[in-house]
C-alpha cells in the first residue's frame, strides 16, 4: 500500500467528507429532536398539573352571610361584635360547647371566628371548578352556569395555599389539607434513608472493595441488579409478608411498649420506611459501587504504598473521592421513594387519617397516597386538590433535592481540600 | 539511619546494628510470580544491597514492575497473582505466614510510575501516611523535612494547603517521593519514576536519587540505559524466554554490565539493538 493512495483519490476522499458531514447533521438533528420532544412532554405535564391548581370555583352557601348580618355578603366583612353573635347564637349547642371547651369565644381571634362561622355556619359548598386555562376562555360558561344556579357566586381561587399545606385532613376539599400526609412522608423517608443508606453503602464497599471475584459474589452481583427492576408493588408484598406480619412485635412498637394506638398492628412507620429501603436498597448499591469503580486503582495503590490498611485506604481515600456520586445516586434512590404509593398501599398505609404520625410506631398515610386518593373521586374539587398537592409534592423533592445537593457538595468540597 | 525527625516506632524484623559496607538487605531466591496459568517471572534469584541504588532494566513485558512489586507485597493486590520463592528482608523472610504485607509496605516504600498524588493538600499528602501509621511528632517539621529532602520544598512551602493535583508533573512525583520518605521506610522502590516527566525534571530526579542512597536503599526500574548507568550502583538485566517468561539474565555492578556485559542478548540490549 502506498501512502495516501490506500484512502482512494482526491474526489474520493471530497465524497467521503460530504458523506461524513451529512450523516454528522443528521444524527445531530436527531439528537436536538428528541431532546425538544422530551421538553415539550415535560412542559404539557406541568402546565396540565398547574392548571388545576389555579381558576374559577363556583361555590354555593348553606347560608348566606346576607341572611346573618343584612347588607354584608362575605364573612369577611362581618365586625367583631357581629362574629360573636353569630357564633353564639348559631352554632349548634354540640359544637358551641366543644368550641367553648377548647377555648371560649370571648378570647378567640377574629381570623378563628371567622373560620369558625364559615365552616359551621355558612359552609360553603363546591358546586364546579374549572381549570386555569378553562377559567380564562370560557368566562361566559362560568356565568351561564352561575345563572342556573340561584344563590351561587364564583371565585377565582389558587387550590395551593399556605393552609392547604398545614391543615389535617378533611371530608371538604374547602378544608381539606396535606399536613398529614407530608409529615408522613418525611418520617417515612427518614426511615428509608437511615436504614437504606449505610446498609446499601456498606454492601457495596464490601462488594466492590472485599469480596473476591467468585462464582457467588458474581452471581451475586447479578442479583442484586435484577433487583433494582423488580416491580415495586412486589417489595410492597414482601414488606407485608416480613414487616408488617412476621417482624409485628417490633413493628408495631409493642416490644418497647412505646406505640401510640394499637390499632396500626404493623403497619406503621418503621414498616412502611424499611419496605421503602428494601426498594431504593439495589439502586443504592449499584450506584455506589459505580461510584468506587470509577476511583482510579493508582488511588488505592498509593495509600497502600505508604502502608495503609485496606480499610485506611477505602476511608480516607476512596470514600472521599467518591463520596459526591454515591450521595448523587442516594439522592435519586430517595426521590423514588418518596414517589412511591403501591407498596406503601400493600402493607396497608392509611387511606384516611387525621392524626399527625408521632413517632415511627404510628399510622401513616403520604403524600402519593393522598393524592391517589383524591384523584380517584369524582367531584370535581377533589382534582384540583389533588393537583395541589401534586405540586406539594414536587416542591418537596426539589427542595429535598437541592437540600441534599448542597450537602453533598460541601461535603465533597470539605474532603477534596482537607487539610 | 538517618536524621529524619520522624520518631515512628519501627517495628523492625531485624535490623542490623553496625552497617557492614556491602550488607544484602533483600535477597530474592528462586523467586518465580504466576498471574493466573501465566508464568510472567522464572527463578529470578539476586541481592539487593543495603543503601545502593539497583537499577531493573529490561525490555516491556519481562516483568520488571512485577518482581518490584514482589519486593513490597503490592502483588498481593493483584487478583490472581503467585508468588513462589523467598524474598528475604534483612534475613527474615517476607512472605511468612506471620508477616502483615501492611507494615512490609511502609518499611519498603514505592514510588509509581504515573505521579499520584492524593487529591488532596500537599501538606496533606505527606501527613497522611505518617499519621495513619501512628507518627506523634511535628507534623509541620515533618511535611518540611521531607520535601527538603526530595528537594520540592523551596516551590511549594508557600501553598502547602493548596490541592496536590495541581503541580506540575514532575513536582508530583517529587511530592510522591517525598510522601514515600516521610513514612521513614529503609527501601524505596521506584517503577520508572521519570518516564513521564520532561528531560529537566528527569535531571532532578536523578540528582535526588543520588542524594537519597546516603540513607535509603533504592531499587529503580528504568528504560533509560544512560540513567540506569548515572544513578545505579547495580544493574539487575532482564530478558523474555520465548513463552513470554521473564527472566533475570544478567546482574552485576552497573559499570561492569554495561562496560562489559557477560551475555550476549545484554550487549544487543544495552547498546539498543532491540528492546
Ligand atoms: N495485573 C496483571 N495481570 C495479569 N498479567 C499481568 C499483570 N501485570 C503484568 N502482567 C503480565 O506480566 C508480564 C510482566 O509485566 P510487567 O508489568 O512486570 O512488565 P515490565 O517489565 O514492567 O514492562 P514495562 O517495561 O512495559 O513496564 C507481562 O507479560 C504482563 O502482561
Ligand atoms: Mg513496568
């Protein structure tokens, strides 16, 4: 072969670039393609979620402030000395007591009052919602519809509010709140990392820095990948079959005499945290030990050659060198957790509680749970709750997720510069 | 030994008192190393003498690195590799069964062939090793003492908290030396300590080699006949048999090998005819 000659002559050589360059732009509008059809489907999602959250409900009142104090159409506008006889004279007598019990009127702030006459007296009743976009183009049914309906108003109403997020639980979507649920989710999640976290990272370090390149540690390692693609209701049943039923005496709190209600059995906290671990559990151990694979073995022989330990050398050189991915795929494995509600659903979380979780041998519900539960009735108002809270729960993660990253990066900082 | 600050408890596996001139510190015999079913090193059989610099030269392949890193344990590291033979360190033999390959490396220190530094400070670099090893003097005193004497000292003292990887090339390796002193090992192995570095920062290592013989034992593996011949006083020459076997084929002092080789493939190698 003779130099230049074995690539084939000048015109050649030109059809072959022009080749190369088409297939170059070609692929790279495949690449922009899909990238725009993955924004877009992005975009359609959260746009059609934050259509819920925000528009126009058409409300009708069990009574009318008009018909409790002449001439004031909101309770809003009520006076103090108004609220009070209002409350005083049409509470009924059980409630007026309760009321009284707990704190009496007299001393009770005007905001108090007014939530007081609203919902006991008033009570104001969803009759319609409509979404953002409905609420801005289709004025004209939104008053048709208030026509037909004598003794209806419409206001235009964000479902997403500061009461949204701290109020318990509740029949009426008016009233209805996710308190409850986040903070069940948060122990949860708590659970999931203190039990997922050092087991996953341990088995992997023991995995990828121990364990000897063996039949069985490879089957092993198979395993444990399969695992990660195991559909997550089957960890739901496995939790069943090992937390909740055969691990009860601890689960259920009974063996510290510590639980709250004996009627959770073992489905609390610690059952639905540890069935959550065992599902992000492979995620954690794959990704950590991608983590160590990628440490140059140069780093390990290093430590080794100034006579480090093995275990020396895993923990003040690799671990520190890798720390910010194996926190990077804990983050993503804890973000799917806290996603999750089929397994959660199989072990028996609470579909409906209004008790704050005290501690992780209490009943629960989470936020994925309350959202399925919502967007599975019909009423119109539960949708846009639902939608609410779908939001809650994004911000959530984001905030969870920046939380943890700025953590991670800290730490990563804080290792790479010891000095 | 030398008048290093470091005041690390050495546990020693018998160590001469009075330093004869010419004292074998490592005596490798009958030393054969498998990785897996492929014998890569054959009876290799030699001494390496106390506070000499021995040079490991060769053509790629006939198992250099792997018989240097026979010397220090680091074999073990390697899944799948054998080692047969004896190596004896100051006459006790490294490979028993009481041995910890651990403390072997700290007393036999190695120097890698790609500078690798920590990724961490330099001041760092050369506090860890003694620290894990239970160093309880000056830390401060120490970092300097040793890169005084891998002569790095003068071009960092200013930015000792500064990140190890962003030296240069050859001030990494002069760090990684000077991270193998600090542990105040006896024997310093080096697996081509300049082949990355530039003909200037070569210059220094070698003029530092020549400085650490006073105190240490250094065995170095090099491709570069003219520094095998400037900085060592022995010269061990290896060849493959033709299964790929390596093989020591000649070893004697390093004027002699190289003013008058004994065999004829040494000649052919030392004078560049293959290799
Ligand atoms: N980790 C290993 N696993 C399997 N075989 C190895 C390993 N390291 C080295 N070998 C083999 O052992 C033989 C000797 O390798 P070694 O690295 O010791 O040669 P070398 O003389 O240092 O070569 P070079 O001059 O290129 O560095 C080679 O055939 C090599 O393929
Ligand atoms: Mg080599």
């Amino acid at each position: 072969m003779s130099g230049m000659h074995a690539f084939g002559k000048a015109q050649d050589i030109a059809a072959l670039m022009n080749r190369r360059r088409a297939n170059a732009v070609a692929w790279n509008l495949v690449f922009i393609l899909s990238t725009a059809l993955a924004v877009l489907f992005l975009l359609l999602l959260v746009c059609s979620i934050v259509d819920s959250v925000f528009g126009y409900a058409v409300l009708t009142d069990e009574i009318e402030p008009s018909a409790l104090v002449p001439a004031k159409s909101s309770v809003g506008d009520f006076s103090r000395q108004e609220l009070e006889e209002v409350a005083l004279t049409r509470l009924s007598s059980g409630v007026l007591r309760r009321v009284e019990h707990e704190k009496p009127i007299a001393q009770r702030s005007d905001k108090d009052l007014r939530d007081l006459v609203e919902h006991y007296v008033v009570k104001p009743k969803v009759l319609r919602t409509w979404g953002f976009w409905d609420s801005l183009t289709k004025r004209a049914e939104v008053s048709a519809f208030i026509a037909r309906n004598p003794g209806s108003y419409a206001s235009f109403r964000s479902w997403l509010t500061p009461s949204f997020i701290v109020s318990d639980q509740s029949a009426d979507p008016l009233r209805a709140g996710i308190r409850t649920a986040l903070l069940g989710s948060l122990w949860i999640i708590m659970i999931t990392f203190l039990f997922a976290f050092p087991v996953g990272v341990g088995a992997a370090i023991y995995l990828q820095e121990y364990a000897l390149d063996t039949r069985l540690n490879r089957i092993l390692k198979l395993n444990i990948f399969n695992l990660s693609a195991v559909p997550s209701i089957i960890y739901g049943l496995l939790g069943l079959a090992v937390f909740v039923r055969a691990m009860e005496p601890f689960t259920s709190g009974a063996l510290f005499r510590s639980f709250t209600d004996n009627t959770a059995n073992g489905r609390t906290i610690v059952s639905g945290g540890l069935t959550l671990g065992l599902l992000v559990l492979p995620i954690i151990i794959i990704n950590t030990q991608e983590a160590l694979k990628a440490v140059p073995d140069s780093l390990r022989m290093s430590a080794y050659g100034v006579g480090a330990t093995k275990w020396q050398t895993i923990w003040y050189q690799v671990l520190p060198v890798s720390v910010d991915r194996i926190l990077t795929g804990t983050i993503l494995a804890l973000s799917r957790a806290l996603g999750e509600t089929a397994p959660l659903v199989v072990i028996g979380a609470s579909t409906f509680i209004s008790v704050d979780p005290s501690g992780i041998f209490s009943k629960f519900t989470t936020l994925p749970i309350q959202i399925y539960q919502w967007s599975a009735r019909p009423q119109g108002a539960y949708r846009n709750i639902a939608a609410a809270a779908i939001v809650s729960l994004m911000i959530l993660l984001l905030l969870m997720n920046s939380v943890a990253i700025h953590t991670r990066d800290k730490i990563a900082k804080k290792k790479r510069l010891e000095s | 030994m030398n008048n290093h600050p470091a005041a690390l408890a050495l546990h020693h596996l018998g160590a001469a008192t009075d330093v004869p001139k010419e004292r074998p510190i490592l005596q490798l015999q009958q030393v054969n190393i498998h990785y897996g079913q492929f014998h890569a090193v054959k009876d290799a059989t030699f001494d390496i003498l106390e506070k000499h610099v021995t040079a490991f030269i060769g053509p790629s392949g006939c198992g250099k690195s792997t018989v240097l890193r026979s010397i220090n344990r680091m074999n073990d590291m390697i899944r799948g590799s054998r080692m047969e033979g004896k190596i004896l360190f100051n006459d006790h033999d490294l490979y028993a069964d009481q041995v910890d390959p651990v403390l072997i490396r700290r007393r036999i220190g190695m120097v890698f062939q790609k500078p690798n530094p920590f990724p961490k400070s330099i001041h760092e670099n050369i506090a860890w090793g003694a620290r894990i090893n239970g160093y309880k003097g000056d830390f401060d005193e120490l970092v300097e003492q040793s890169l005084r004497q891998a002569a790095l000292w003068d071009e960092v003292k200013d930015k000792l908290k500064q990140n190890a990887l962003r030296l240069s090339g050859g001030q990494q390796q002069r760090l990684c030396i000077a991270r193998t002193i600090a542990v105040q090992p006896e024997v310093i192995l080096m697996d081509e300590p300049a082949s990355a570095l530039d003909p200037i920062a070569t210059g220094r290592i070698e003029e530092l080699i020549l400085e650490l013989k006073n105190s240490y034992t250094i065995v170095i593996v090099t491709h570069n006949m003219g520094q095998a011949s400037r900085v060592s006083d022995h010269t061990a020459f290896f060849m493959v048999d033709e299964k790929r076997t390596g093989y020591l084929q000649e070893y004697a002092p390093t004027e002699q090998l190289f003013l008058n080789p004994q065999h004829k493939k040494t000649e052919q190698y030392i004078s560049g005819k293959f290799g």
